[in-house]
C-alpha cells in the first residue's frame, strides 16, 4: 500500500523556497492543508489532493509516493536546480519603469527550472505593490517568469502574466503582473486581483489609438516564491 512521502514533499517545499502554508493557499485548500499532511493528521490526502501537489512542484504523482515499510525505494530524480537571473522588480500595481541603462549584472538566484520549457527563457523578478494579493501575490515574493516568446504557451483565462508596456517609441519600457481574461470572442483583457480599491481598471493590450503607446504579454508566471 502507498502512502505520502513526506519526506519528497518537505524538499520540495524547501527547494521552492515557499512554505506549506502558502502553497496550500495556492491549491486552493485552507492554510493547513499540507501541514496536516505533512505532520500526519492527513494520513493520505484525498484522490484529487495529490495531483495538485505534483503538478504545482512539476513533478510526477509516484514522486508522491512510498510503498508503506519500503523507505528505501529509489526516488526519481530531483527536479533541475540551476541559477535563473532576478532582473529587478515588477510591479503589482501601478506600471514600473525599467531602467534600461543599467550596466550591472543581475544577481542570480537558486530555483527549480521548469521543465517543461526547454527553449524559453526563464527569470526572477521581485514583486513591489499590492495588485494581485487576492492570488496571494505579496510584496517581497519572487515572480519565476518564462518568456511568452519561444515557450509555446496558448493564453487562457486564469494565466498570470508579465505586461510590458513600450512608451515614446519604445525608448521607455514600464511592466507589470496582471491576470489574464480571454473572451468568447477572444479579446483578450488583464485584471489587477486586488483587495485595494486602488487597483481595479484592467488593461488592454491596445490602448485607445496611440501608436507611441504599444502594451504585449512578455512573460508567463510559473512559480511564486514565498521568502519572508
């Protein structure tokens, strides 16, 4: 008989750098759903529990598992660990102005590359304001983004997403995290998820009849990383 392998799910928790109460939060579950997992009062989870935790930490449902009294069944292999770039802030709010002249190499931070996106580039970004903290996205939390270009990715309703916003011909670059929302038609909005008043306008990927004005989806949230 199979049961959880704790022991997986704690590395796994660890290697994120996130804890189980946020990913808890992000399955959907109430804050104590892996703790009690994790700590025994959950002795198996229920049948739909166990692939949302996998495919949350990309990594298959035997993961998951050991077979009761066999501790030392061989587990497959670690998901990658590699070093991904935290190229500055991103704002979750109000649009932030990329400083394009810096000549300073980005810090590289330790994260579990995705995978699933072998040709894509993948990076960090530190998330600053309150915009999207009704998806438990906070100040201080790390975005791990992918690029929309080259990872294949067909947008759906539900997808967080890196927003570039190019301004006076492309000379000024400002982003942001929005929500995304495909119609019945397909247009495509971006909503701010927010508890603050503050933040409820969406934007568009036109904005009225600017041309010095030009907004694109550049990056696809995969991964937020809880580190305080």
């Amino acid at each position: 008989m199979s049961s959880i392998n704790r022991d997986r799910l704690r590395e796994l928790i660890s290697e994120r750098k996130t804890s189980a109460r946020a990913v808890s939060r992000e399955l959907g579950g109430n804050d104590t759903l892996l703790r009690d997992i994790l700590s025994g009062k959950s002795r198996n989870a229920r049948g739909d529990t166990l692939p949302k935790i996998a495919a949350y930490f990309d990594v298959d449902v035997s993961e998951l598992l050991i077979e009761d009294g066999d501790a030392s069944r061989p587990r497959p292999s670690t998901p990658s660990m590699t070093a991904l770039p935290l190229l500055g802030k991103v704002q979750a709010g109000a649009w932030l102005e990329l400083d394009d002249t810096s000549q300073e190499e980005p810090q590289l931070l330790s994260a579990a590359l995705d995978r699933r996106y072998p040709q894509a580039r993948q990076w960090l970004r530190e998330v600053d304001g309150d915009s999207m903290n009704a998806r438990n996205i906070f100040p201080g939390d790390l975005a791990h983004i992918v690029e929309i270009v080259g990872s294949g990715v067909n947008l759906n309703s539900g997808m967080i997403v890196e927003v570039t916003r190019y301004r006076a011909g492309g000379a000024l670059r400002e982003i942001t995290l929005k929500e995304v929302e495909v119609s019945d038609h397909g247009q495509v909005t971006l909503w701010p998820r927010s508890s603050n008043p503050k933040w409820q306008e969406p934007v568009r990927l036109t904005e009225g009849d600017d041309q010095e004005v030009q907004v694109e989806i550049t990056g696809l949230l995969l991964a937020k990383i809880t580190r305080f």
